[in-house]
C-alpha cells in the first residue's frame, strides 16, 4: 500500500532522509523510531505531498505521491502531534466540515457513529472543541480518517503529551484500526509504545533506515538496549 524506493530527501547540503527503501502493507502498524532529525517526519511529509523528494520515489498505490498527489491524498489521512480542527466548532460540526471537503455527506447518526467508534464520550458531541483535552481531539481525528474512507493513515507523534489511559485508549484505536487492514505509519519517541502498538519497527539514524524488524516475541528491554547503541 505504501513503498518508498530508493526515496531522498536533500536541503541544499543537508542530508535528511538517504535512500530510503520501504514496504508497509495491509494490516502493517510500522513505527519508526529515532531522535530528532533521523528522518521520521520527513519520510512522512514525503508520503503526504507536503514536500518533493529530491531523488526516487514514495508511493501510494503503485501511485507516485509527487506525480500525482491528487490521486494519492485521497487515501491518506494524516493525525499530527496537535490535531488542528476550529475550536469554535463541536466534534459534529468538524467531522462534518472535513468529511465534506474529502467528499463524503453523512447523516447526524452517521457522524455519531464514527465518533462513538473511536471511543468519544456522547456528552462531548455537541460541545466545542476548544474545552476538549488532547487525547479527544485526537480521537476527533481519526474519526475524520474514518469518515474519509482512508486506507492508509500517517501519524506524527500523535501519543506525545498524553496521559497514560489517553495513551492507552489511543494504542488500543490504532490496534484495532490495523486489524481492519488499514496501513499504519507512526513516528514516535515511545519505545514501549512502540512495541505495544507496532506491527513491525525501524529506527532510523541521520536519515536511514538503520534497523528494520518485527515486533512478535521482541521485548521492550531489548528494544531499547538496541535503539541506545544505533543512536
């Protein structure tokens, strides 16, 4: 669903992401790990469209994002490390406004529905989304990539600041979100995170790909010991 070939990233001598060579299929919650400026958020702008790689490639679908980004941001949705949604609108109004500019028109249940899957609080529908705490407007997020319909969901740092239940709620979403064949893509400094929610790990260094592996049977422990030594 999602494949980086040989994908590079240069800002004038600056070297960000280096030949970066990627596979994320159905199903995959792959979590990149590695200190600021290893290449995490780069490699994800470079899936999103948002900047064009220098050399190779990132697709979507067989589909290069630079190519032909119209095409490809139809099944993206994208959840930051601070969901930007009007303040001054409730959850409904949101999911609503953005559901329509994706192209989607649902009814009032409709939209509850989406918002109730992901675990928001019925109180809360109808209330602005400038009171809400950060672990709802992230749920309100992933509600929006639901009601577009995305397949494949890029996230940067989305735990960062959270509680450990609002973290714990939002691991469990992503998990289950995985299972329903959705193709995953986490930037994260949370390395027991990491190993709860992912399917498949890298940790990156100085924009590569320097470790890639699976999380069945890996411990958090050594996960770590691992990740200390590369950085």
């Amino acid at each position: 669903m999602l494949q980086a070939i040989n994908l590079t990233k240069k800002y004038n001598d600056q070297l960000a992401l280096n030949k970066l060579n990627l596979t994320i299929n159905q199903g995959d919650v792959f979590c990149l790990l590695g200190q600021n400026g290893a290449g995490k958020t780069t490699t994800i702008n470079l899936f999103l469209g948002f900047i064009a790689p220098s050399t190779g490639q990132a697709l979507i679908y067989g589909t290069s994002v630079a190519e032909d980004p119209a095409v490809t941001r139809k099944h993206l949705a994208y959840i930051p490390e601070v969901v930007m949604l009007y303040a001054n609108l409730t959850s409904i109004e949101n999911l609503d406004f953005f559901s329509r500019l994706a192209g989607f028109k649902y009814s009032r249940k409709e939209l509850e529905k989406f918002l109730t899957t992901v675990g928001l609080q019925q109180e809360a529908f109808d209330k602005r989304m400038g009171g809400y705490s950060k672990g709802m407007r992230q749920k309100v997020g992933i509600a929006i990539a639901l009601a577009k319909n995305a397949d494949v969901l890029l996230m940067d740092e989305p735990t960062s600041g959270l509680d450990p239940k609002a973290t714990n709620e939002f691991t469990e979403l992503v998990k289950e979100l995985g299972k329903q064949g959705k193709a995953i893509i986490m930037a994260t400094h949370d390395i027991f995170n990491a190993v709860n929610v992912g399917t498949r790990i890298g940790i990156m260094r100085r924009g590569e790909l320097v470790h890639e592996m699976s999380t069945e049977n890996l411990d958090a422990n050594d996960l770590q010991k691992l990740y200390l030594e590369t950085i």
